[in-house]
C-alpha cells in the first residue's frame, strides 16, 4: 500500500485513535524523521503515546528534528492563531527550531522519515498536532511511502532549517512521481512555487467536465474564486463544497472594508448562490476555546485531488504550505464522498454529533 488517506470528522474518531495511528507511521523509523508542525498541543495519554515513540526513536539512533511555527501577535484571529505548547515540546527531546510566522506562517503538518532508503515516507495534510484537531475538527491525513516524493519533502524540510524563514522556502520543483499504475502524485511548496500552484489548480477546475468538489475553511483565492465562477456555466459539471461560515464571515467583513475586494465579495456570493454547499458554524476562536473548525483542505476536479495543509486563500500563498496533486479515480471517488458527507451534514446540522472510535482510511490495497 503505497498511499493511504484518512478522513476525520467532529467527533468521528477520539483522539486516542489518531494517536495510535500517528504512532503506528512512526514507529517502524530508522534512520531520520523531520517534523514540520504549525500545531503542537497534546494531552494526557495520547500525548504521552507519542512522546514514548519520539524519545523511542531517538534511543534506538534516530536522528529527530522538529521545525514549529513562532507565532506573531495578531490584531484579528484569522486564520486562528497556532499554539505550540513548550513544556510538551521540550518533553520530546530533539532538535528543534522556530520559523517566525512574521509576516506569513510557516502552515506545514508533515513527517518525513528514512529519506534515502525504499522505506522512506510522508505523513502530511491538514492535520495539526491537538487533541481539537484529531476529535474536533473536519481534516484530512494522507500517508504515503515513495523515496522519491520523501526526498523532496526533505528538502523542503532543510531549506526551513537551515533559513528559518518562511520567505526563502518552498523552492522545490513539482515534479510528478508515480506511485503506481493509476496512481501518480506531484508535491508543491510554497511560496515559492505558490504561482503554478494556483495556476495549476485553477486550470483542472477550468477543465472539469464531470465534478468539482471543495472543501476549505475560507475560499479566498483570486483565481480559484474566478475558475469556481466560470465553472458555474458548465450545466453538465456536479459542483459542490464545504466551508467554515465563521471564519468566511471574518473574511467577508475584511472584504466590505476594502473597495479593492469588492470583485471577490461579489465572486463569493455568486459562488455561494450556484454550487450546493456545507458551512459548519464553528465556535469562534478565542484563547481556551474548543477548536471546532472545519479545517480540511482539498479540491477535486474530475479523478485529480488536491491535499494539504493549503487553504485556497491569498494568504495561503504565501505561507509556508504543501499540498499533494494526486491522480487516481478511486481516490478521487473517496474524495468526492467525503466532501459529499460534510455538505449534508452541515446543510442539515451545525451541531455537534458523537460518531464511531475510529478515522475512515482509504488506501490502494483497499478494495472499492
């Protein structure tokens, strides 16, 4: 199994389930492992889980480093400010360096593990390190073996550590690796590579003829906005999406503002007037309170998925983000069923509701 995707919703899975998960991608690591985490607050024995596989890794001669985002004040809470709590970081015991979100936020979720050998692998997504964000929120995990695409991530990872800085990252060319048969993938960085990041997303969505599907907190992006508008007149594509509507009231009270921003006011409500939509009301950020939002990130165009820690926002652009361009009609049908499952639960409900104990996994073993 080359590529797995793992799909958390709220309340669909207890954090100690995405701990188990976490620990069991960590713990075959023999060599390296380079963490890259916006995100780092866990509690109790899921914490304790993963701090046992860490300090585990470095006794048996792992070298760990871990790279964190140092956050900068802020005069409004959009995007809801990152959190790394110290005393669990300094449990660890590794290496470890801060990249100051100043202006822009170093956004990665992803490990890179055993670059330079055939077992080298990816765990990456939307996925922070918070008890919220395995329990609470709306998010996607994607875990992959591959050297090839491992060794990119790994540079990624060494222009970070080596700079700490946000701005001189993200050099790395994307380049298709594939995987298998019908299975190929291509890894983009920015902000560096954020242009043909964003151009290349907005060509896919310009060149759909049977599905669009997204799902991101806000949806800010000037050409993802317009290549959503212009897909509106394409009477034979299913369009449909998922966002957080307290974090685009935010947004859309940050564009009645600013005269410059009209076009995307107006593009948003066209937008939100043609395409069936999910909007959680999650509870709004403040320091203390539950994290609740729906904090995937993904995009389908016909068989192409889009994964990351990216939101199809501006200032997405120009953090420090990854995403995964993957090609693969069973992925993308998982996918599109997921996004499918937040549009009719948040069109129907914004509350809270208790699912099951364990995250729905997709992976190329799996049968459809």
């Amino acid at each position: 199994m080359r590529l797995r995707a793992t799909f958390l919703t709220d309340g669909g899975q207890s954090v100690a389930s995405v701990a188990e998960l976490l620990a069991e991608h960590l713990t075959p690591t023999r060599r390296s492992m380079d963490i890259a985490i916006y995100d780092l607050k866990l509690d109790g024995a899921p914490g304790g889980k993963i701090r046992r596989v860490i300090q585990d890794a470095r006794a048996r001669g792992v070298a760990v480093r871990l790279v964190f985002n140092q956050e900068r004040a802020r005069t409004r809470p959009l995007p809801p400010p990152g959190f790394i709590d110290y005393d669990f970081l300094h449990s660890l015991q590794v290496d470890s360096r801060a990249v100051p979100g100043e202006p822009d936020l170093m956004h990665h979720k992803y490990v890179v593990s055993d670059v330079g050998t055939p077992d080298a692998a990816v765990w990456t997504g939307s996925t922070n390190w918070t008890d919220d964000s395995w329990n609470r929120e709306e998010n996607v995990i994607v875990r992959l073996t591959d050297p090839g695409v491992a060794a990119v991530y790994q540079a990624n990872f060494e222009e970070l550590w080596e700079s700490q800085s946000v701005r001189h990252s993200g050099h790395e060319p994307p380049t298709w690796f594939e995987l298998e048969p019908a299975l190929r993938v291509r890894p983009y960085f920015t902000p560096a590579r954020a242009p043909k990041l964003v151009h290349e997303i907005a060509q896919r969505v310009a060149s759909a003829r049977r599905r669009i599907r997204v799902c991101s907190p806000v949806v800010t992006s000037g050409p993802v906005l317009a290549s959503l508008a212009e897909a509106l007149g394409r009477e034979e594509l299913n369009l449909a999406g998922c966002y957080d509507r307290t974090q685009m009231t935010e947004v859309i009270y940050q564009w009645s503002r600013k005269p410059e921003s009209a076009w995307k006011q107006h593009a948003w409500e066209t937008i939100r007037a043609g395409m069936r939509w999910g909007a959680k009301t999650s509870t709004p950020y403040s320091p203390g309170s539950v994290h609740d939002f729906m904090h995937a990130k993904c995009l389908i165009a016909d068989d192409t998925v889009f994964v990351g820690s990216f939101n199809f926002s501006h200032s997405g652009e120009e953090n420090a983000e990854n995403v995964l361009e993957v090609e693969s009609p069973e992925l993308a049908d998982t996918f599109v069923a997921y996004v499918d499952g937040l549009v009719s639960r948040y069109r129907l409900s914004t509350g809270h509701v208790e699912g099951g104990d364990r995250p729905t996994t997709w992976d190329t073993s799996s049968s459809f």
